[in-house]
C-alpha cells in the first residue's frame, strides 16, 4: 500500500504529515521552526518535480509514504492514479491520497508565496512555518485517521 | 498495449479521438451530429469524474483504448501518473498518452463550458458538436498518427 501525502507544492504540508506519520516529528512536539526546516524534503521540492511521487520513508506496517505536489489538482490526480491502478491489477496495491489543500490557510498561503513568488526565502519561512503550527492540529486529526486504517499489504 | 486519450474533461474532444479510433465513428466523411450523440461518454461526464479512466473498447490490435480528463493540468496529472507507474513497477512502454485537446476550437471549449460547466446542455452540446465537425479531419489525422505510433511499436506494417 501506498500513502501519498498531497498539497501545492508537496514539501510543506505534505511533508510534516508524512514525518508525522512516520514518527519523525513527535505529536507533542513544539514545532520548532529549526525542527520544521530540518524535515526531509522540506521546502526542497521543485517546480519541475511537482506531480513526482517522492519517497521519505515506510511504516511500521509497511507501507511506503510519498509526498506529491499537486498544486490544486489532487481530487483530479487521486481519481487518476486510483483509475490507473485497478487498470493495471493493482487494486490490491491500494492508494491512500491524502490532499491537504483544506488544511491551507492565510499565513501558509501568503508564506509560500512570499518563498516561490517573491523569492523572500527567509520571511517565507517564519510566515509558512507559523500557518503551519495553525492548521497542525487538522493536520494530526488527519494523519491519525490514516494511520488507523487497515493497511492492504 | 493501452492507449489513452486525454482531454480536459474527457467528454468530448478524447470521446471523439477514441471513437474514431476504434470505428465507431468514420474516418472518410463527417459524422452527423446524431452520430456524437449517441457516443459513450459524449457530452456526459460530470465534473467529479474528471480525471477517472473510462474504458471505450480494444482495437484492431488488440490495445486497449480509454480517455480521461486532467483539466488543465495536462502536464502535472501526466507526471503523476507516469511516476506512480514507475513506482509500482509498471513497464510503460506499451502506454501510449494522446493529447486530444489540440484538435479542439473555441467553439467546442464554449460549449462544452456551457453544458458541463453551467448545465445549459440544450445550448452547449450542439455547439460542441459544431466545433468539432469543423475540425473533424484534425481529429481523423490525430488517430492516424495515434495508429501509426502504435504499429511501431507492436513492429506491426
């Protein structure tokens, strides 16, 4: 089985989800922004590697959790990659998509902007990593439900 | 092998590049509108199945011939579908992804805006229909080249 954990940009949100789920960030954590910034993956994702399936690591029940962005599609890309896996026999392989675009808010919005648009790397940063501590607690909900499903090896 | 013909919304443009391909629509004269009407999927997917494969039929050749949407998000739902591929161990060589909304014009992107979008079927589906006879030989052409590639592939003359 594969997690995908989804949003814009796939480095952000998609990857404190994946590190939570794979206990690399601690659920009481303080969210530090040294330990944010120290994730992997986080903030390195490219423009050209959106739509890559990347790879940060697999549970303890096996399962190999992805982080993908996705900009605003991933209703769009979780049908299709869905479609493609029952065409292909692979419906025992399930995919669990994960889009976090509900967890966006203001400040992870005006954060990534001022990072990708506005080349304010540093600044970003503070703004992102703030909305981030925002919506963390959506965040965990989510990833506790994921990590209470069944998983189909 | 399986063939997949993309489009915004897979309701038009790649229902008509699949049909043509698999016979169901001419390939020497233009379709009558009745004709696209009367085609599966033509006109009839809804917004929350874009991006859902629908299986249209297997051809001369044995491949397997589908459509889906991406929006317009072609490039970024491609790569995501190549990369899942690639990490479930899936040989793509024998996939073949056929961008069919080149072939399309303003009228049919009116309409189908107009009948999927805002639900004005009676205004929207003829004029999609209009736009594509327009640009029905583009459409012919397309699955010629689409064939082509693929007998290349199968070594086939």
């Amino acid at each position: 089985m594969k997690v995908i954990y989804s949003c814009y940009w796939g480095s952000y949100l998609a990857v404190v989800a994946a590190s939570l789920h794979l206990g690399l960030l601690k659920w009481d954590d303080g969210l530090s922004k040294e330990k944010i910034l120290n994730l992997p993956f986080f903030g390195i994702i490219k423009k050209e590697d959106l739509g890559e399936m990347i790879l940060v690591g697999t549970d303890n029940r096996g399962r190999e959790v992805y982080v993908m962005g996705s900009k605003k599609s991933g209703r769009i890309i979780e049908r299709s990659l869905n479609g493609f896996a029952q065409i292909y026999g692979m419906e025992k392989q399930k995919v669990d998509f994960i889009d976090l675009i509900n967890c966006n808010n203001f400040y992870t919005s005006l954060g990534t902007f001022m990072i990708h648009k506005l080349g304010f790397r540093n600044a970003g940063m503070t703004v992102l990593i703030w909305g981030i501590k925002k919506s963390f607690s959506r965040l965990r909900n989510l990833v506790i439900k994921v990590l209470n499903e069944p998983a189909y090896l | 092998m399986k063939i997949f013909y993309y489009c915004y919304g897979s309701a038009h443009s790649s229902v008509v590049a699949a049909s043509i391909h698999l016979g169901m629509l001419p390939a020497d004269r233009l379709p009558s509108a009745e004709e696209f009407k009367n085609l599966p999927h033509y006109d009839k997917t809804d917004s929350y199945e874009i991006g859902k494969p629908f299986f249209m039929g297997i051809d001369e050749y044995g491949a397997e011939i589908f459509i889906t949407g991406m929006t317009g998000e072609r490039q970024l739902v491609k790569k995501a579908i190549y990369s899942f591929l690639k990490n479930c161990g899936v040989d793509v060589t024998d996939l073949m992804m056929v961008n069919a909304l080149k072939s399309v014009n303003l009228k049919t992107k009116i309409g189908g805006f107009m009948s999927r979008r805002m639900g004005l079927v009676m205004i929207g589906r003829p004029l999609t229909i209009k736009g594509i006879q327009e640009k029905y030989t583009e459409f012919v052409k397309l699955v010629e080249n689409t064939k082509r590639g693929e007998r290349n592939r199968l070594n086939k003359t």
